[in-house]
C-alpha cells in the first residue's frame, strides 16, 4: 500500500493514508515518511474520509466491515482494492511484472534499479525496499520515472493477479505458499497469456515447466536454456558468474540471488540491452532492506536480519548461511495464523531438514496485527513437530530474553515478514553483542 501512495503522490495526486500500525506504533518508519512526504494519515475511524475523494484504495487485508470502507461506501467514495487499482497503472505503461513465490521483491527492485543505472529511466512500484531508491521522503519500494516502463511486483497472494495485462512478464518459480502450486500455476498461466511481449521463465524450476506461454525465453543454472550461468562461484556474501561469455559480478549471496540477477539479465537482453552494459550496473546493485541484511559481522560474531517466512525461502536463506558459518541461532517469527495453519508441515519440514546439529531454532509468537481471524494455532505446534524430529528448538515469547542471553551464540539470522520491529530486535542483538565483546 505504501508503494502505492508514494508513487501516486510523486505522480502529482494528492494521497492520504492509514493503518492500524500507525496506530499502536507513530514511530513506524513508514508513517515518519509519509508526514515528511506530505501524506496526512488519518484515524482509523473513518472520519477523515469526505466526498472530495475521487476514490479509496484498501488493502484485500482489510474486513469489509471497518469503519473507513463503510463511511467511503456511504458517501459514494468509489472503493476499490489494491490489486484493482495496481492493475489499472499497469495498463497505463509497458510494464515489466515479476511474479514468483519468491524473490520478487529483490528481483523487481533489482530490474528497476538496472533500468534506472542504464538509462531506461523505469517507474517502479515493489513490496519490497530498495537500499539505493530510499531518501528522506520515499521509503525505496517506488519510483517515478521518466518514460513509459514501469517494473512492477506481481503478487499472487490474493489471487488477483490475473487482472494484470502487462507488456513483459518475468516469472521466477513457483512453491507451496499461499496457495497450493496447483492454483498458483493457473494464475501464473492466466498472466502469461494475458502478456503481449516478452515471458521470460526459469527453466530449473520443474513446477513452471507445466506453463505453456508462447515463445518463452528461459534463463538457468543447471539446465540448457537461452541465458545459462556458468563459471559461477559462490563466496560467502557475493557471487560471481559468467553468461554468453560475459562476466558478471553480483554483490549479494547464495544461488536464489543468481536467479535473481539471471532473470534481470534476460530480461534486459531480450528488451535491446547488450549483456556488457548490465554487467558494469549490477555489481553496484546492493539490495533490498531486509533482505540478508547484515547488522554485525567482525570476522567472530554476526548478525543477520532476513525477509524470508514461506518453506521455500527459508530454504535459501538457511542455504546460504551455512556457506558462512558452522553454528547458527536461527530466531523465526511466522507472520498470521492463517500462514502459519496452512504452511505448519512444510515449516517443520524445511527446519528438520536445514537445521544441523550444531544449530539452534527459537520461534518467536506468531506475529498478530488485528483482525477478526481465528487465533487456533501457535509457535508451540511447529516447535513440537521440530523438536520431535531430534533438532534444537524453543520458543520464547519476550524478545528482551534472548537479547539478556546473545552471549551464548556468536551468529544470529532473524528472520520473519511484515514486522519492520525485527529489524530493530536483530540490531539490539548485535548491539549486545558488540556491549559483550567490549567487556571480554
């Protein structure tokens, strides 16, 4: 929603917001950037909503049944959802949409970056915050460009992404998230069809060879495709590699990042831009906020803020930090009970097969942000199914435990999504951390 606004308010609209975070936390950074930005946020009781709205834009999040989407009702202010409105922007550029149960958010602020370093001066608008993008008044999940491209994040978790009629299409992967892989494929199969150029797809990925888009263009690692990386060298925090015998430079790590950075290179490719003019920008390319987000790292101790909350990315994640370090204190906090009901045998799945036995798992209580669902499950389930599988595992419910106890392991990844308070708790961790090692 905040991409939404920020990218309607540098378009030259007048934009309000509100949020029932904003609510319990006015030190959210969001709601400091939108006052710096001159977006007003508004109370949630709908008061502040008048017929001088040309319409309302609400989260599918949102009961039907809150105070402002009935006031906006009531007054004949059109509502309409996110996804709706996102679809609407998307018809109005040569749109690039990125769509995968994972690594969209670093891909499509990946893209955007690219085009913006290469001239092609794209509007974006991700779930995700690129480092480079943010300054005092946007957040870094959008920008408006100069042209007629926009890059935008398509997501599948609402089911509405086959409204999108964008120019090109990148499609990343497809695994149990949201919705089963079945039903994921039928709305990934709608997009491709509904694409007028270019569908660029990952070839490695066996769940996306069931789609049946016209002329595809495939990018890999291990199968032949139309851009495959060779030579690739995984070091603990970049990676290199080479396509079509041009060498590239990636400053993020593990192989779900070369996916990455190999889909923005075929996708580039195929719009006219020369592999050699890609490779000298994506080197520069530092990121997504919390994404790998390193908060401690002096050669003993580190610390590690990370995005990742479906089975699939916590895999890569897990993935990658054992290429770095041989003991680990994994801290999870899964986000809404009905993720985490749906996704409980895949959780304890992932960590029995990814935690070692020189690793440790604390759950932190399933993160809750209001709302009418049924609160029928906990951390204590998936913790049972870990344990009972012989892996290490607690859960802790006072995060200020664990930040009295991080002398007892030198490596922490934190880890969960939608709570911008867990990238505060990984940096009181390596803060502690750093208190200790000055005491020692």
């Amino acid at each position: 929603m905040s991409a939404l606004a920020f990218f309607m308010a540098d378009s030259g609209h007048f934009v309000a917001g509100s949020d029932r975070a904003f609510e319990r936390n006015r030190s959210h950074p969001v709601f400091i950037l939108s006052n710096s930005k001159g977006i007003p946020i508004l109370p949630q009781d709908g008061s502040g909503i008048d017929r001088s709205y040309d319409f309302a834009v609400f989260s599918t999040a949102v009961e039907p049944d809150r105070p402002e989407i009935m006031r906006a009702r009531d007054l004949g202010v059109p509502v309409k959802s996110r996804p709706e409105f996102l679809a609407e922007i998307i018809s109005g550029f040569k749109t690039v949409a990125v769509a995968g149960t994972s690594g969209k958010s670093t891909t499509s602020g990946m893209l955007a970056f690219l085009m913006q370093r290469l001239s092609l001066s794209p509007g974006f608008i991700g779930g995700g915050r690129v480092k480079q993008f943010r300054t005092e008044t946007n957040p870094g999940n959008s920008v408006t460009g100069d042209s007629d491209i926009l890059v935008a994040e398509a997501c599948e978790s609402d089911g509405t992404l086959v409204n999108y009629r964008p120019e090109h299409a990148l499609v990343l992967n497809i695994a149990y998230d949201h919705h089963s892989i079945e039903d994921t494929l039928i709305m990934f199969e709608t997009l491709t069809r509904h694409t007028r150029g270019k569908v660029v797809m990952n070839a490695d990925d066996r769940n996306l060879m069931a789609l049946t888009p016209k002329s595809p263009i495939y990018f890999s690692v291990d199968s032949p495709s139309h851009y495959r990386a060779i030579e690739f060298t995984f070091h603990p925090l970049h990676s290199e590699f080479s396509v079509k015998g041009i060498k590239f430079s990636l400053s993020l790590p593990g192989k779900h990042n070369l996916y990455n950075a190999l889909s923005c290179i075929a996708m580039l490719s195929e719009m006219g831009i020369p592999l050699l003019d890609t490779a000298s920008a994506l080197e520069a390319f530092s990121g997504i906020e919390r994404r790998f987000d390193i908060h401690l790292d002096d050669g003993k101790r580190l610390v590690i803020d990370d995005y990742a909350h479906n089975p699939h990315k916590i895999s890569s994640l897990m993935g990658t930090v054992k290429v770095i370090r041989k003991e680990v204190c994994y801290i999870f906090q899964p986000h809404g009970f009905a993720p985490t009901r749906m996704m409980q045998k895949e959780y304890i799945d992932t960590f029995s097969m990814n935690l070692r036995d020189s690793d440790h798992l604390i759950l932190l209580p399933i993160l809750y942000e209001g709302g009418t669902v049924k609160r029928d499950i906990s951390s204590y389930h998936i913790a049972e199914g870990i344990h009972a599988r012989g892996k290490s595992v607690k859960v802790i419910e006072e995060r200020k435990a664990l930040i009295e106890r991080a002398g007892e392991h030198d490596a922490y990844v934190v880890f969960g999504a939608r709570d911008e308070s867990l990238a505060d708790f990984a940096r009181d961790i390596a803060a502690s951390l750093r208190r200790i090692h000055r005491i020692c």
